[in-house]
C-alpha cells in the first residue's frame, strides 16, 4: 500500500461515524507524523465521505464505531473483541490500498497508531525527544498484525517533588503524558504531596489547618488538567494516598482514637523519634481514607487506582506483633475503605514500606510474609520497587519475590517498577540483560503467578534514555525484545539511518560498558568523600578501567561519523558517555590518591605520586566544567528562569514550595539538600555547571589542599582527625554555597557548541593526559570502608548480611489516651 509518494500523499484517514475524541486524537497524530516524515499532507475526512475522496484508505477506529471497520471484520476476522478487561490488543490490517487501524478498546487504537510509527517507520518515542527519518515515499505490504501485551499495567511515575519536576505546567505535562501514551504505557502515578486535597480532607474532619492558599489552587488546576488529560489518552491515573501522620491538632480533635508511634526512614544511628499513626483497623482511619478519596475525585474526577505506602519499621513505638498485625490490617482496611467510595477500585501496596527495611527484621521472620500474602484482598497488588543499582562487591539487588524471605510474593498480584537510580545520582547504569529477563519471568505463572504490571520510575527527574526506552519496550511484550534487536533499533531510530551501521557498534561497546554486568561509578565528586568513614560502594579499579576502555570505543566510534550525521541525539548520548567517561576516571584516580595517602607512612616519599593523581582531578572536573557550559539543559540557572514563580507542592522537607528567594531554594531543594535535609546532603545530585564549579569542584579542591598539608606527617595524623577536618572543610564549601550561590549571568542562554563537539572536544583533550597513569597500586592495608546508602537494602540471601535490630522503642507514646 503507497501511503505517499515523492513527498505526495496517496490516500486519506477515515475517522469512524461514531469515533471517541481518542480516536479523532489518533487520526490527527497519524497524519502529523507522515508529514514529518515524508512532507505529505493526509486528509482526516469522516466516514460518510470516504467514498467521494480518490485514493487509498486509512481505516482508524473499532467495529464498534466504524462502519466501514465493521464491514472489513466480517470478512477479514482478524481484530481481537472488544474487552476492557483483557490487556491491551493492537491491531494493523493492509488488505491492497485499505490500512485497518485499530484495537481491542479505545486507547488500544491509540496505540496502534503508535506501534505502526514505531515498528513500521522507525520512530522513536524518547524522553529527550522524538526522532523519525526523512523519507518521501512511504509503504505497507499486506500484512495483518494483532499483538496482546504481556501486562495489565505498564506503569510510570510521575511528578517527583523533590526536585524541578513538581514546577510543570499544564503544556509540559501535556508533553510529558503523550510521551508515556505513543510507549504505550496505560498507568500514570501521581507523586506529589498535594497540598490542596490533604488541606480539604481536613477541613471536612473538622482539623484546624492552614488556609489553601492562591498557590495551593494554582497547583490543583495543573494536577487537574493533568488528570483530565490523562484520562482522554486511556490511562488510568493512579493517587499516591495522603501522608499518613497525624498531627497535634489531629489528636486534639479525636483524642479517643488509637495511635501508634512510628517514624519514617532515618540513619538508623539517629535516636527514635516517633509521630502518631492511626491504628488501621480504628474506625478513624477508614473515615480518613474515604474522606481523602472523596476529596480526591471530587477535585480531580474519576480515578480507580490507589496507592500506599505502609508503615516503615525503622523506628516503632509498638511491640512486633502489633506491628504485623498492623501492616497486615494496612493493605485490609484501606482497600476496604477505598472501595466504599469507589467500588471498582484498585489498591497498589506500595512494597517500599518493605523493601526500605534496612536491613529487614520483621518481614524476614518465618511466616510473616506468608501471612500477608494470604491476607491480601483480591483486587490488592503488590507494588515493588526495584532498584537498579550494584549494591555489594558480590550481589545485586533482587526483585523481591527471588529473595527466600520474601518468597510468597510469587503468588501476589505483583507490580514490578525497576527504578534507574536512587536521588538525583544520573550516572549511566543498568543491566540490560537482567532486566528482559526479569521481565520475562514476570509473565511466567510459574515463577510468579499473577504478574500484573511492569514499568519505571524516576527518580528526581532523573532519567536515562536507553534505559527507560528499553523499559517501555519491555512494559509492552517481554518476550518479542532481545538485546541485540534493541541495540540495532536504537541506533536506527535515534542515530537516523545514515549512522544505524556505526551506531550500533557504538551502542555495544557502551551496553558493555555501563548496561551490563559490570558496574559503572557513582560521581564521588558530587559526594562529600572521607578517608575512612562510610561510602556508597566504591568499584573496583580494574572494573572501572574495563569500562572506561569500552566508554573510550564508544567515542572513538562516534567521533569517526561524519560531522553532518551527528545528530541531537548522538550529541546528547556523546555527552553523557562523557560525563560517565570523567566519573570513572575521577572516581579511579581519588582512591588511589586516598590509598597514597593513608599509606604515606610505610611507604616512603609520595609526594610526586599525591600531587600526579591531585592534578588529574582538577583537570577532570575543569573538562568536566567546560562540557557542562555547553549544554542549556545543565544549568541551574536556565531551572531557576523556566520555573521561577511557579505554583508547587511542598518541598520533600514538609515546607510550602513558595520562597521568597526562589534561586536560593532551588540551589538548595533542587541540588543539593545542604541546608534543608542534613541527614541527606547531596541526595538529589546533578551534574550542573554552577553547582560543579560553585559547589563540587571547591570540596575535591579543599580535601586535596588539607590531604597536601598531612602528606609529610608520616602518618601520625589520625584518620578520624583527617575526616572531621575535612568535614569542616566541607561545610565551609557548602555554607558558601547556600549563602552566595553563583554569579548570575546569561550564559545559559547564549549560543553553544553543539553537545557532539563539547563531548568530542573534551574526550580528545583528555586524552592526552596520562589518565591510566599509577592506578595499578593495590595495599593490603590501604583498604577503604564502604556502606550502601540510607534509602538501600540487599538481598537478605547475601552472605555478609548484617540483620541489625531496629530502633525499637519499648512503650507505645500513643496507646494511652491523652
């Protein structure tokens, strides 16, 4: 079937009689695309037309409310029932110059739209943008393709508040959600703390409570339009459920109901420091859940899916039993109240509240998991989170259910959610491998009997393009995706044609380096780094130069295209292999620097060796500084003037996202957590220019000034001593920081060199230096200490698992009336 011709369009898209806006939505977005790609304009005419327009048909719409469909199904019997029950079906049919369009529901034809462009015409649906090939002359053979996906849910998250996420507006929601819909994805989670509603739920309780302010407002109207349009793409919307913490003026209200103390996540050194939750199976708290729900809908219309997060155990006010009995009464009561406003609802048991646990103490007993599984409702799903990150020299973190402990999960409804990376750390990561796997085994009754959903979740804004993409594909049919298609599709549609066959080889090198087995860094230099006091786990140096060695094919490969076929997304992905390139560098040349160091006393005169691997740091972050300048996306100062004066939900502290000094706030909020968070200082890090310039590079810089006054001592200085020094080092940098912040200029708006010459630029002057220079020192007593962060945990299968006990308080605060 000839589409067009020479940039010609030879035939036409016919709208069904009786067609939804979602599918006059898919008709419109067809025609916007082949004009993209080929220049020609396709007539959208309605069905009582279609036989006075000359040329071929583009049949779009179901059985249901297109006539000329109906009549093509009689004959043809091949489009799947219609079902709003059963997953997803698309459905593309070519019979001579008729192309059938449709699916098994209304947003199904939506996605047949989509699948079409994607697997037909090589567009590709990314995060940094959509990519198609020029081509005047477009075509279909006969074909008939109804594919089913693998998954009820295919899930994303959504409006993360800690960082510049929670600040767009309705246009760039609008973006972000036609994004997620052409991958097909059909689950939208709300992330935010919602000011508006918790504030309404409230006042109908009768709680004394701040008034809902203009902003308050503000937001609610951009979370509605989100939520209205949403609904029109077919994705159901899914509510992240109030905090559940009570207040003072809570209790004073209902001073007869039960609580009990627990606190959320804390450095588990911190004393317990407890606030009052309802007893789920007090009749409260099914009164609080039904009136959030109802404020909910009634705000933001109709929705049937529903999320919490349950108590965490890492500082209870309560004995063991209770606390069982009240994460098993949890998933119960608030479904059940859910259910009394919205009978058809859903609710998704956010597995965060387990998997947090760290280590896990209550959980992991025998039988408690047992009993919890067996207590779940029917139409209650587990939801896990599973992070995408290395966690020991010798595992990997788990999907749950493969844990022995947590082994009864396989008979959940289970929800698998692979998050790319805890805070804002955006290094480059993720075995791809693992995770087709993983999602296969998600569609196995077998290994897990209900598995339900699969998607992704970002974290601060924080996304990475190859991985979430591969995400989509496997949130679609697990089992149609393999490694070496992937790669071969992803060059072609992000490189464009022309680069495909160097592409791809580029793309190898670089799912060797950093999505495969092999474990890619952490930036350190975004971490306050320290002799010997815990650190995220720290990769081995010959890892690192394993990868690094595949980073350098990357860029050799891609440097040797043409200077023309360099497109926008090979500059971006230049630029980040780049930044990942400087990282590992960076992160080998500071430990052996530290080794030097903390063996300076058995080791002779190393100066010279200290002051080698000093100076390839500073020319690593100055590299790293110039690159950064490049790229409008990678300063602070192009977030402050996009989002400046923006309604937004509370900040991740609690506190009214509504600064006076909004530059301040986000230099802090939006970077760094140096001054609103100190238990979680430089949890959301980026690589932005200001903030290395003004923030990173002066803490390497003073830890290597202080380390270059010690390094004749022989070591007679104590490490403790060395570490709290350069803790104070530290804090002068990041008062600096918070107080002064960087000079504000318009450079983030003045012209750049394209992201393939910066990132090209750099590496070749990189180059030159002697990078793999002394990184061969290995002493036995040089040996440093490492700690997975505060928000990890591993598999309780590991075999230097610590199983610590909690901060566990004896009485109860709150069973006592006041």
């Amino acid at each position: 079937m000839k589409i067009t011709q020479n940039g010609m369009a030879c035939c036409s898209v016919v709208v069904g009689r009786d067609a939804t806006w979602l599918e006059h939505h898919a008709a419109q977005e067809l025609r916007s695309y082949i004009q993209k790609i080929s220049g020609a304009v396709l007539l959208v005419v309605p069905e009582h037309d279609a036989q006075s327009v000359p040329g071929g048909k583009i049949l779009i719409g179901r059985p249901a409310t297109h006539g000329m469909i109906r009549t093509f199904e009689k004959k043809a019997h091949v489009l799947p029932a219609q079902s709003d029950v059963e997953n997803d079906c698309v459905a593309l049919a070519v019979r001579g110059e008729t192309l059938v369009i449709s699916g098994s529901n209304e947003r199904s034809v939506y996605y047949s739209v989509c699948h079409l462009l994607q697997t037909y015409f090589g567009v590709g649906f990314y995060f940094d943008g959509d990519s198609c090939t020029a081509s005047p002359d477009m075509t279909l053979p006969d074909l008939t393709l109804v594919e089913r996906s693998s998954f009820k849910f295919r899930h994303t998250v959504g409006q993360w508040v800690y960082n510049f996420g929670a600040f767009l507006n309705k246009e760039e929601r609008r973006r972000e959600l036609d994004m997620y819909a052409r991958n097909k994805i059909n689950s939208y989670r709300f992330y935010s703390w919602n000011t508006y509603v918790r504030k309404r739920t409230f006042q109908k309780m009768g709680v004394p409570i701040e008034p809902i302010t203009q902003e308050d407002i503000a937001r609610m109207e951009v979370t509605r339009d989100t939520a209205e349009y949403a609904r029109s793409l077919g994705m159901d919307t899914m509510v992240q459920m109030m905090i559940q913490e009570t207040s003072l003026e809570f209790r004073k209200v209902y001073p007869n109901a039960r609580y009990f103390g627990c606190e959320w996540v804390k450095d588990d050194g911190a004393a317990p420091q407890t606030v009052p939750f309802l007893y789920p199976d007090d009749p409260l708290y099914k009164t609080l859940v039904k009136t959030f729900v109802e404020t909910w809908v009634e705000t933001y219309g109709p929705s049937r899916h529903f999320t919490a997060c349950p108590p965490s155990e890492h500082h209870i006010s309560t004995d063991i039993d209770d606390f069982i009995n009240i994460n098993l009464d949890f998933a119960k009561y608030t479904y059940e109240a859910v259910r009394e406003i919205v009978p058809d609802a859903r609710f998704f048991f956010d597995g965060w509240g387990v998997r947090a646990n760290t280590p896990p103490s209550i959980w992991t007993m025998p039988g408690v998991m047992q009993r919890f599984v067996d207590a779940l409702p029917e139409e209650v799903y587990f939801l896990d989170l599973w992070p995408n990150r290395k966690e020991t020299e010798s595992t990997f973190r788990e999907p749950m259910y493969r844990d022995a402990n947590y082994g009864p999960l396989r008979k959940a409804r289970y929800v698998l959610e692979p998050l790319n990376e805890f805070g804002g750390d955006d290094h480059m990561h993720g075995d791809f491998e693992r995770h087709i796997e993983a999602a296969r085994e998600m569609t196995d009754p077998s290994v897990v009997e209900h598995g339900e959903g699969f998607g992704n979740c970002t974290e601060l804004c924080g996304v990475s393009n190859h991985f979430f993409d591969l995400i989509f594909k496997l949130a679609w049919r697990p089992e149609d995706v393999t490694l070496e298609g992937f790669l071969q599709e992803t060059a072609r549609q992000r490189y464009g044609a022309p680069a495909a066959p160097v592409g791809v080889q580029a793309l190898a090198a670089l799912q060797q380096a950093v999505y495969s087995d092999r474990d890619s860094s952490h930036a350190r230099y975004q971490k306050r780094c320290y002799l010997a006091r815990p650190q995220r786990r720290l990769v081995p140096v010959e890892e690192s130069l394993e990868v690094v060695k595949l980073l350098d094919e990357y860029m050799q490969t891609m440097a040797d295209l043409p200077d023309e076929a360099k497109n926008r997304f090979v500059g971006r992905d230049m630029f980040d292999v780049m930044r990942q390139y400087i990282t590992e560098y960076f992160n080998m040349h500071l430990r052996t620097m530290f080794e030097l160091f903390r063996s300076r006393g058995n080791h002779g005169d190393i100066r010279a060796a200290f002051e080698g691997h000093a100076a390839i740091l500073e020319h690593l972050l100055m590299q790293l500084e110039w690159m950064t300048r490049q790229d409008e996306e990678s300063y602070v100062e192009t977030m402050v003037r996009r989002y400046e004066g923006r309604p937004c939900d509370p900040d991740v502290s609690g506190a009214d996202c509504t600064p006076v000094d909004f530059r301040a706030w986000m230099r802090d909020m939006g970077t760094t957590f140096a001054k609103s968070i100190p238990n979680l200082i430089d949890y959301p890090s980026r690589d932005y220019y200001e903030l290395i310039e003004g923030y990173y590079h002066p803490r390497v810089s003073a830890c290597i000034n202080y380390l270059r006054t010690l390094v004749d001592d022989g070591g007679a200085t104590e490490t403790a001593v060395i570490d709290s020094a350069l803790e104070d080092c530290y804090h002068a940098v990041e008062t600096r920081w918070i107080e002064e912040g960087y000079p504000v200029t318009d450079e983030c708006e003045q012209h750049h060199l394209p992201l393939w010459r910066a990132a090209q630029d750099v590496w070749r002057t990189l180059r030159t230096l002697p990078l793999d220079r002394g990184l061969d020192i290995h002493w036995e007593d040089a040996a440093g200490t490492e700690v997975i962060d505060v928000f990890a945990s591993f598999s309780e299968n590991a075999d230097d698992c610590k199983r610590e006990e909690r901060s566990w308080v004896s009485k109860n605060p709150f069973k006592e009336k006041e």
